[in-house]
C-alpha cells in the first residue's frame, strides 16, 4: 500500500496547495490512501464542513486535527457524523466525534488514529501514549495497518512517542509544527516515522500566517489575531509504502513563489 500523508493545510492559501499540486501527485505517484492534517484549512483555525467536504473532494481518505479541531462553532454539527474526520482520540470520553477510525481500501483495514501531545500544548488531556496502548488493544488483530497523526509541539515527545509504538503502528507522523523536519526514518521494529511532515499553506509566512502579526505580538506581547498569510505556496507531504517486503518513506516538497 502507498500512503501519502499532507501536513497541516493552513486556509485558502493552503487548498489552493492542494487544488494546484494534488491532482498531479495523485496521477504520478498513485498513492492508495491519503491523510491530510485540516485543523486549521478554514481561515486558519479549525474547519468548516464546506472546507471539509471541498477536501474529500480532492481524494483525501481521512482528516485529522488537534487543538484547533473545535474553532469553527459549526464543528459540534457535523464532527458526530462524519467519519473521515478524527480529532485527538486523548480528549475525555464525552467529547463529540472519534479519536481513530477504521477505513477499508483495496481490500486492506486502514487504522488511522488521531492523539493529541501534552508538552506546550496547554490542554490537559489523557496520556498519549496510554491511549496508543489502549486502542492498539482494542484494534490490533482486525486491522492491516495501523497510522498515527501525533500532533505535538515538543520534538522529544513526538520521538518519544515514535519509539514507544515502533513494531505496533505502521506509521506515526507528526503535526501542529507546521515546519517540516529532515528525520524521516523506518524506526528499528518497522514503523515509518517523521517528526513533522511540514505545512501546506504560504511560502513567505509565520507558520502559515501573514508574517507582520506574529512580529507585532512577540515585540509587544499583546494578543494579536492572525490571519493567514497569501502570495505562494507550499507543499509538504510524506509518501509511505509498506508492504510484506519493505518499507519506504519519503518527504514531497512542492513550491510555488
Ligand atoms: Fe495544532
């Protein structure tokens, strides 16, 4: 099976990203399954159900989120039915949505679970990694493969957390960064890993938001809102094939200035 895993999509300027480079991707490297990370594809924080379903649209399989998954209000309407969309599965029981699916392609289950960090995320959820053990126990003998978004913002948690599943899921990739990082890797028991596949959204930004805002609340420490930021755009993926026989992995980058 052929993965292709999409970093963080950071509003407009972020799905014009994906409009502009996914068909081609999808014609070149005909990927089987693919993930995107939308928390933050409508205006830049959280995700509408029209942003939604413009994505599925583009033959994204699953979406995952993170601490952004509620800022739309409109998510509480829709999070209940839509099964392609996953938000942390380490928030409380009672949260509305779910925290993992199960999706069949070609044949194959596809696990593909959604887990929040803890370090510098300033939401107390259940521990990470208690919550991998717990649903891996729950899913391991019914599914084929197992993926992990970990959306986190501490590097040393995220490799952590790689390790700690390594030989359990097939792939963990991290999010939330929205800055890639060059650690793609196959893990010593199997597992296909990166720190963070990167954002897709504006070349010249502040994590995907208009460059002068960021400035302004770090030299006057004063809230600032933010909006996304426009002009040229990026791409960042991770391509992952996994099969009796081997494993590869490999990040895409796509620019456009
Ligand atoms: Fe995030």
């Amino acid at each position: 099976m052929r993965f292709l895993i999409i970093g963080d999509v950071i509003g407009r300027t972020g799905r014009k990203a994906l409009k502009e480079f996914l068909p081609s991707l999808i014609d070149q490297e005909k990927p089987d399954f693919i993930i995107a990370n939308g928390e933050n594809a409508a205006g830049g924080f959280g995700i509408t159900k029209k942003v939604f379903d413009e994505l599925i649209s583009l033959g994204i399989d699953v979406i995952t989120s993170g601490n952004h998954i509620w800022d739309k209000k409109e998510i509480v309407q829709f999070i209940d039915q839509e099964e392609r969309l996953l938000r942390p599965a380490n928030y409380p029981p009672s949260a509305l949505g779910r925290g993992y699916g199960i999706y069949k392609k070609k044949d194959k289950k596809i696990a593909v679970i959604n887990i929040m960090g803890r370090v510098f995320m300033g939401i107390p959820l259940d521990c990470p990694f208690r919550t991998f053990d717990e649903i891996y126990e729950r899913i391991k003998d019914s599914v084929d493969y197992i993926i992990v978004d970990l959306h986190a913002e501490a590097t040393s948690e995220k490799m952590a957390f790689g390790y700690y599943v390594d030989g359990r899921a097939d792939i963990v990739f991290g999010t939330h960064s929205h800055v890639p990082t060059a650690d793609e890797q196959i893990l010593p028991k199997g597992t296909a890993y990166i720190t963070d596949v990167g954002l897709t959204g504006a070349v010249h930004s502040v994590i995907g938001m208009k460059i002068e805002q960021p400035i302004q609340k770090f030299l006057t420490g004063m809230p600032i809102k933010y909006d996304v930021a426009t002009g040229g755009y990026l791409f960042h993926g991770l391509l992952v094939e996994k099969d009796e026989k081997k494993t590869e992995i490999r990040r895409i980058k796509i620019k456009k200035e």
